[in-house]
C-alpha cells in the first residue's frame, strides 16, 4: 500500500462544518514508546477547556501538564483543564502514557499492541472552550508519529504527520508498525501476538459474519469497515470492544489467553461478541441514524444480540447448546431485572445490561411472530430493513417508529401490547408480558 507523506482527509466540506466545529484545535504526538503529547490551541482565549467524554475522573490521575501553571480538575462529574490562578489561556501541553484502562461505559483512550503500537481512541480527546453541548459536533486534529511507524486513518497508510476534520463520535487511529491486512470485505491489523488459533479465526470469521449480514441486511456504504484486535499479555483477566461507524475493534488484556481459547465457551463468546459487533455496522443508515435515546437501547443491543445468535445457530451449528444456554440466561436476567426497575428506566438506574437481555428477547419474540405471518411470512431482518428504509425517508428515528411498523402487520397489536408492557412496566403486569414474550424458551 502506497504511503503518503501528509494526507489532509477532509471527512465533509468546510463551510457545513463552519457552525458545528470546535474552536479547540488538537495534536497528538507520539514522541517515544511510553510517552505521547498532547496539544490544545484555542481560537481565542478561554477560562477552561472541557471534554465531550467523562466517564471517570482517570484524567486526573493519568495526564500530566507540561507547565506546572495548569491542572485538571473534577466538578459535577466532569474533568475540566484550568490554569491554577483561573486566568485565561489559549494553549496547553499534556503530558500521557499509552497504556490501557478500561472506562465506564466508554472506550479506551489507548489499546497497546504486542509489537509496540496502540490504537488510539480519538473521542478521548475532544474537547471544547468553557462547555460542550450538542451543536459542537467536529474538531480538527493533527497527528504526527515518529519516523519507521504509520498511521492507519479510514483504511489508509499515512506517515509522518497527518490531519483531518473528526466528528460526532470519533474514531480508532491505528499507530505502530505492523502492516495491515486488506481483503474485499475488511482492512484489519491483527496483533500478531494472539495466539495463533485466534488470528486465524478473526481472519476467517469476520469477513464470514460480514457476508452473512451483508446478504440479509444490504452492502455498506462508504469507507471499508476496519477490524482491530490489539492484546497484552499481562497480569489482568478483562477484555473490551465495541463498534463505530466502519469499525470494530478488540482489547484482551490477559494472560494464558492461549489456555482460554482451547473452552468452546470461551470461542462460543468471542464469536458472539464479534457477530453482535459486525450487526451494529450493518444495522446503521446510509446517512442518518435509526437510533433513538440511551432509554430506547433494547432497540440495537437487543437486535445485534438476537441477530448474533442468528448468525452463530447458522454458520457454527456446533454452537447451539451455547446460544440456548445463553437466551435461558438473558430470559432469567430479564425477568429479575424487570421486577425491580422498569426497562425504560434501566438507562438512568445503571442497569445498560437489561437492553441486551431484554432486548434479545423481545426481538426474538418478533422474529417469530414474523416468520409465523400467514399473509406475509417475513423476519427480523427484513423488519429492520423497512425500519431502516422509514427513516431514511424522513420518519424519526427511534423506538417509536419501530413499534409503530411493527403494528401494521396484521395481528401485531397483542405482540406489540406485551412489548409496550414491558419497557413500561408496572410489577403486576412484566410477568405476563414476558411469559407471552419467552413463549417456547
């Protein structure tokens, strides 16, 4: 792959930008194996800087200001960068290690790989002057790395330095030396200090899982997806992944992690876990999103999870004992969950796992019913199509609009009832919606 010395991405044009970007430049150095820079220029001066993600207070105890005039301090459950006399400013250094931690329901800032590299979650860093809100939704960032290493920006090789406008959620940068692996469906950079019966399986079963969606749910669109699968071989037993737009990606930070992948349990999760991440990617609009808010995530969790069980019970037959045991499990966590807190309200009581339990059974529980339609046997696939195709034509995006398409089918009302009872849910009524829910389980 052809590298290129300076690459300028421009993500969308300027003057669409001109409202919604930042006014808080970023660049992020790497300027030796455990130490990278971090650099924030204003375009005018400020009392304090703010960041758009603050799952903890980690900052804190993990970044350190190159002048000793500044400091980070925590207030109201966010981080914020000051001068230690609170005058104004318009230009800060931070000093930061690459080493791994694991956020509350957020993404690593760095993933370490076994040859030295990282991949680097660029949503850390977004920050904004005074306070963020919702019309800040870009920021323009620079990276430059030393010399011998890239970077891995939207499929592509870039060294030396490299800028581009980042939006709404950000993205993973790759950073190190290890090239990346290219075929028709997936650019991937595979640690290749996994045990070798993982990388081969992450190289065969990724781009498998993408055809099988691809072939229910339509070819994506845009850039290729991009697959990251980083480990550490430490004293520590946690891994943690996720998606963003065109990406999945992977930490196991273990070790005897060569041990854990001779328990079909432990192959049977990781299977599920990259089959529920791939579905994220083909669940998404072309140019919008179809989710609604953090109280309506039985939505997609609930789907991909569903989905991922489709997709083990068809392509890994062997894994059905599994997945059985499995749904048995989400249906028991569903129904403890759901007598104590309404799912609606699972969101604000730190309950996040219910959308995932729940939702898979909700979403199972229309899946069947689809199939069984005497007039128009259809599936869940085909349901999240029409609900995809809804929105994109201009309908809010959103759990209100699902249940809505869900409705017109004909003898939907009892399914969509028992649905709305659940998310609703008063004590006296759970029980039956979900027995009518879980029939057959």
């Amino acid at each position: 792959m052809k590298y290129i010395q300076f690459l300028l991405l421009v993500l969308t044009g300027f003057s669409a930008l001109a409202e919604d970007i930042s006014g808080v430049d970023i660049a992020i150095e790497k300027q030796g194996d455990k130490l990278w820079k971090l650099t924030y220029q204003m375009d005018r001066p400020a009392s304090r800087i703010s960041f758009v993600r603050n799952p903890d207070a980690s900052r804190i105890k993990r970044w350190k200001s190159v002048s000793p005039e500044f400091e980070l301090v925590s207030m109201d459950g966010e981080e914020f960068l000051v001068r230690k006399d609170r005058s104004s400013f318009e230009h800060i250094e931070i000093y930061l290690t690459p080493s791994y931690i694991s956020l509350p329901k957020d993404y690593a800032p760095f993933s370490p790989y076994s040859d030295g590299g990282s991949l680097i979650y660029t949503g850390r860093f977004f920050a904004c002057i005074d306070n963020c809100d919702d019309k800040v939704k870009a920021w323009r960032i620079t990276m430059q790395v030393p010399p011998g290493e890239h970077m891995i920006i939207n499929g592509k090789i870039n060294v030396g330095t490299a800028s581009w406008i980042d939006r709404d959620n950000g993205m993973n940068v790759y950073v190190g030396t290890q090239e990346p692996i290219n075929t028709a469906s997936v650019v991937a950079v595979i640690d290749n200090g996994l045990p070798e019966k993982l990388r081969l399986s992450l190289e065969s079963d990724i781009p498998r899982l993408m055809s099988y969606f691809e072939q229910r749910l339509g070819a994506l669109s845009g850039t290729k997806p991009a697959l990251y699968a980083s480990y550490a071989n430490v004293d520590d037993n946690s891994w943690q992944g996720g998606t963003l737009p065109h990406q999945v990606f992977m930490h196991w930070n273990m070790n005897e992690l060569d041990g854990k992948f001779s328990d079909p349990n432990f192959i049977n999760e990781t299977i599920w876990f990259f089959a529920h991440e791939v579905a994220h990617l083909y669940q998404q609009g072309s140019e919008t999103g179809l989710y609604g808010d953090a109280n309506e995530s039985w939505l997609h969790e609930g789907n991909a999870d569903w989905l991922a069980a489709l997709a083990l019970l068809d392509l890994y037959p062997e894994s059905s004992k599994y997945v059985s045991n499995k749904i048995k499990a989400f249906k028991e966590s569903c129904t403890k969950g759901v007598k104590e807190i309404p799912l609606v309200e699972a969101a604000n009581r730190g309950r996040f796992d219910l959308y995932y339990s729940c939702g898979l059974l909700i979403h199972r529980a229309i899946d069947l019913f689809l199939q069984g339609e005497n007039t128009d046997p259809s599936n869940i696939f085909s349901m999240w199509s029409s609900f995809r195709q809804e929105v994109e034509g201009g309908g809010e995006k959103g759990a209100d609009t699902f249940l809505v398409l869900l409705s017109q089918r004909e003898g939907a009302a009892e399914l969509v009832n028992s649905i709305e009872l659940l998310l609703d849910g008063k004590p006296s009524s759970v029980g039956v919606a979900l027995d009518q829910l879980t029939y057959g389980l």
